[in-house]
C-alpha cells in the first residue's frame, strides 16, 4: 500500500490492488473458509466426524454437533496458520519503527487472511445465532471491522499481531468442547485441559491482552496529541479505542465463567470426597 506521510522506517507498499481489490480478496477469503467448512460436512468427512458423537442422538442434535465440530476445526486452522505468521510479524524489527504505521508484504497477508477468516465468522453467528449467542456475534464483528479497516488502509498491523495472540488460548477452548462432546467430561484428560485453559485464558487474554491494551492506548495517545499528516484519522483510533475496551470486558466475562466453572467442580470434588 502506498503512504501519504513519511514516518521514519515505515515500509512503502504500492497499492496495486487499491482499496475495493483489497475488500475483494477479503471477501473472497470468506467464502473460500466458507466452501472449506461446508465441503468438511460432507461425505466422508462428515461419517468420520459422526462417528465420534455419542451414539443415540436424533438427527437435529447430531447435525447440530456436526456443525459446531467443523467451525472449530475450520477455526483451528486458521489459528494454526496465523499464529505463527503473528510471531513472524512480531518478530521482524522493521515492525518496531513505528507500531500505527509500520508494515510488511507478511503482515498484509496476516491481515487478509484473518480479516477473511472473520468475515466468515460473522456470517456463521448472524446466520445461526440461536446457536452462539451475543457474546459470539460481537466478537467476531468486531474483529471483522477491525481487521478488515486494517487490511484496507494499512494501518495497524503491528497491533493486528498482537491481538491475534490472543486467540492463543483458543484452541484449549475447542478441545474442552471434543472433550465434553465425546462423553468424556469426568475424565483426566477433561480437567487437566480445564485447568490449562483456565490459566492459558488467564495470562494470554487477561495479563498480556490487559499489557498490550495499555500499549495501544499509549502509542494512539501519541498519535492523538500529535498527529501524523495523512494518518489515522482520530475518530478511527477512537474506534478502535473502544472496540479494544469490548474485547477485554468480553475476556473478563468469559473468564469469569471459567473461573466459577472450576471453582464449582474443585467444590464439588471436596464434597464427594467428604461424602
């Protein structure tokens, strides 16, 4: 993308796509996520996927199980691949220079790819929200502007890293799902798992999320008292200021429910135990 001010070692990409061709490949991302979790719940991937559910369900349940097992396999792909991209984003000293503006060709497809991967994310919980509920649709609308505005502008991709990080302790969230899914909630495996991503969620989501918050506070606060000729304009760095605040209520809320799930089953081995 092409950059209309000049902060020193920011990276200068020519916009050969322009902004609607950038919007295009968002959505193109989209409905390719789209096509993968619909081809995944058909034919044999979806008799093997069945085959792990419990038996005796009625076939609304088991179709129901089958499409929340293949948006988190879908969802775990997406992590599996962005998450080392972040690391590489973060890793690179060119991205230090300047945290609103820096960028590289690796953090422009970071961005596209998760503001696709997003997009198809919102359209699952506007179009089964019966199914994930309130918290779900803000989050993932959120991190659908979010990212998408970023891919578009060039703005931000220091920190589409960072919040990327976060989605880290994810993928303990989806096995806890497969765990209690294939009827093995009083097992080992299902409570060392809920005390891993209890304390993943914890140090990812709330320690490093609440650090790296007070990070973008700080460097957009710069940014606020001395503007950038042709950067962000201040009302998106507001946006962006308060869609931060929602994520972290959002972790704060979920990890709350955590919380008390463990401290009801530490409760209640203490009484089987006295029993």
């Amino acid at each position: 993308m092409s950059q209309s001010h000049s902060t020193p070692g920011v990276l200068r990409l020519d916009n050969t796509l322009g902004d609607k061709g950038y919007a295009a490949v968002v959505v193109a991302i989209a409905v390719g996520f789209e096509l993968l979790q619909r081809q995944l719940r058909r034919g044999r991937c979806r008799r093997f996927i069945e085959s792990y559910f419990s038996k005796g369900q009625t076939q609304a349940q088991l179709s129901r199980d089958v499409y929340q097992a293949v948006i988190r396999l879908v969802g775990l792909f997406h992590l599996i691949v962005q998450l080392p991209v972040a690391l590489a984003v973060l890793r690179d000293p060119h991205m230090q220079f300047s945290k609103l503006y820096s960028r590289s060709m690796l953090s422009q497809f970071m961005l596209l790819f998760s503001g696709g991967y997003f997009l198809h994310d919102l359209y699952s919980c506007l179009t089964r929200f019966s199914e994930w509920g309130a918290a779900y649709l803000i989050h993932s609308l959120v991190c659908c502007t979010l990212y998408s505005y970023a891919t578009v502008t060039g703005f931000l991709h220091y920190f589409g890293a960072v919040f990327l990080l976060w989605e880290s302790s994810t993928p303990f969230v989806y096995v806890r799902w497969f765990l209690h899914k294939g009827g093995q909630s009083d097992s080992t495996a299902y409570v060392i798992n809920g005390f891993a991503m209890l304390a993943a969620f914890f140090s990812i989501r709330i320690v490093f999320g609440g650090w790296s918050s007070y990070d973008y506070f700080r460097v957009s606060g710069h940014e606020l008292a001395h503007p950038v000729p042709g950067g962000m304009p201040q009302s998106v760095i507001w946006l962006y200021r308060i869609a931060n605040l929602s994520l972290n209520a959002l972790n704060l809320f979920w990890f709350h429910k955590m919380a008390s799930g463990a401290f009801k089953l530490l409760s209640g081995n203490k009484q089987k135990k006295r029993g």
